[in-house]
C-alpha cells in the first residue's frame, strides 16, 4: 500500500457549504493543500477512450479534482499501486512527487483540475517507467 502516513498519496476534503441554491466548495492555499499553489489547469473534451498521465514528478506536488463527471486514476510509487475513481467536486487526491500516475476512464463531460506546486516544466517529469523505476530503486538503496 502507498504510504498515506508520509502524505504520498491520499485524500484532500475540500469545506462544501449546501443552501437550497446548491453547493459551494472553495480552497484555500496552504489551509486545505499542503503546498502554495502556483499553476491551476484543468482537463476537459477527453474522450472516453483516452489514457492520460503516464509519468511522474521530480519535485512537483498536486492536488486532481474531478469537477464535473469521473475518471480513474493509478498511481504507484513503483513497489505498489493504487486505484482511485474521482467523482466529487469537493474531494481531491493529493499527489506528492516520485509517484507515477495514469489516468482514464473519462466519463462524458469530465472535467478535471489539478492544483500545482510549481510552474510547468518539462524537465520536470519522468516519461519513462523504466527510468522512474531506477530512480525509486536507487532511493530505497
Ligand atoms: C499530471 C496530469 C494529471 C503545458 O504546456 N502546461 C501545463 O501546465 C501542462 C500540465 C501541460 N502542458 C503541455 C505539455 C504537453 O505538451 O500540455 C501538453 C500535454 O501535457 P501532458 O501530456 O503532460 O498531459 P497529461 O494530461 O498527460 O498530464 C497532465 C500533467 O502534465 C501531469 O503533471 O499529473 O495532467
């Protein structure tokens, strides 16, 4: 099992404030996520079919909500996985580095957003499994 203790990977309960108008959540930097977010994207017209993720982080942190619709997410920190289906806006999955992810199953309408610790850069990421692998191996060492 992911180590949830270490905060590697686990679940973030956002406040959700219900009045007869509907539900509000909001999110509060540093209050709510364990890091000062510096980039928000978010992910949306995925077809169903699509597979997304398939790498890891050197140093950035996130935080995946699923704002509208579901998908599923795969993470592992090269010894165990774990699955995840995203499906409530007021939920999220925080993710810290050196964790390889996938995501799919995108149902119609998905929306995903993702709040990040850093700016994007692409040197920042790990694309290939086998090298994410000898990078954790060589930690556990
Ligand atoms: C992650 C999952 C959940 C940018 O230019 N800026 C950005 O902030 C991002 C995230 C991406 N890009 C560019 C890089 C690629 O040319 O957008 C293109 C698609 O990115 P990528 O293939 O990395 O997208 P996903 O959905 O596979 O992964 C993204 C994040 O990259 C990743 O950190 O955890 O969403």
């Amino acid at each position: 099992m992911i180590s949830s203790q270490s905060g590697t990977v686990r679940e973030i309960s956002l406040p959700q404030i219900r009045d007869a108008r509907g539900d509000l959540t909001f999110v509060e930097g540093m209050e709510h996520i364990p890091f000062s977010i510096a980039r928000v994207y978010y992910l949306y017209n995925v077809p169903a079919e699509a597979e997304r993720g398939g790498h890891a982080h050197k140093e950035l942190e996130q935080v995946i909500f699923a704002l509208s619709g579901s998908f599923r997410i795969k993470v592992s920190d090269g010894i165990d996985t774990q699955e995840y289906w995203l499906r409530d806006p007021a939920k999220g999955l925080y993710i810290n580095r050196l964790i390889w992810r996938e995501m799919d199953a995108f149902s119609e309408g998905a929306v995903c957003m993702v709040l990040a610790s850093h700016r994007y850069d692409e040197q920042d990421y790990y694309r290939d499994y086998e090298e994410f692998l000898d990078v954790v191996r060589s930690k556990q060492a």
